[in-house]
C-alpha cells in the first residue's frame, strides 16, 4: 500500500491523477467517529510534514495529526484504507 504522504502529495501535484472530488476521513476525539473533509479545504504544511490543517466553518483552523486519517476517498469512493481501520467505523 502506497504510505499516506505520498498519495496526499501525488493527489495535490500529480494533476492527471489528482483529478476528482478527493476527501479525507479522521478520527475525530471528540465526536467519536469518522470526520471527512474535502481535500481541497486542507493545507499540508511542510513545516508540520506530520499533519494537515483546515479551517472549520468558524474559521479556526484545526491542525490533525496524519496518523489520525483512516481514509482517503475519490469521488465518494474508498481509494485508500489504513490497514484495521474499516470505513464508516
């Protein structure tokens, strides 16, 4: 399985294979489930290589560490999966 890094990079710079509606699906601790955000509203900051930031609909910006993402989705379907993490759980 490609590491997650590397398809978050080749979503974001690869612009043939970026093409489509890209979502990512973490944890979140405090709800307890799945959060998915669209792709585009995330920053990858290469000064924090560890995590992806996005703001929420107040404006604060939430910094998620990447170990926290389960799923990467591509037009509303799983394209990648961490191993033991079965989607919508």
């Amino acid at each position: 399985m490609q590491p997650l890094h590397d398809l978050l990079h080749r979503i974001k710079w690869d612009h043939e294979f970026g093409k489509g509606e890209f979502a990512l699906g973490y944890d979140d601790r405090v709800v307890l489930h799945e959060q998915i955000v669209p792709f585009v509203s995330i920053s990858l900051d290469p000064q924090r290589p560890a995590t992806f930031s996005f703001p929420d609909e107040n404006g604060i910006v939430h910094h998620i560490p990447l170990h926290r993402v389960r799923t990467v989705y591509k037009d509303g379907v799983v394209m990648w999966q961490r191993p033991g993490h079965p989607a919508g759980d």
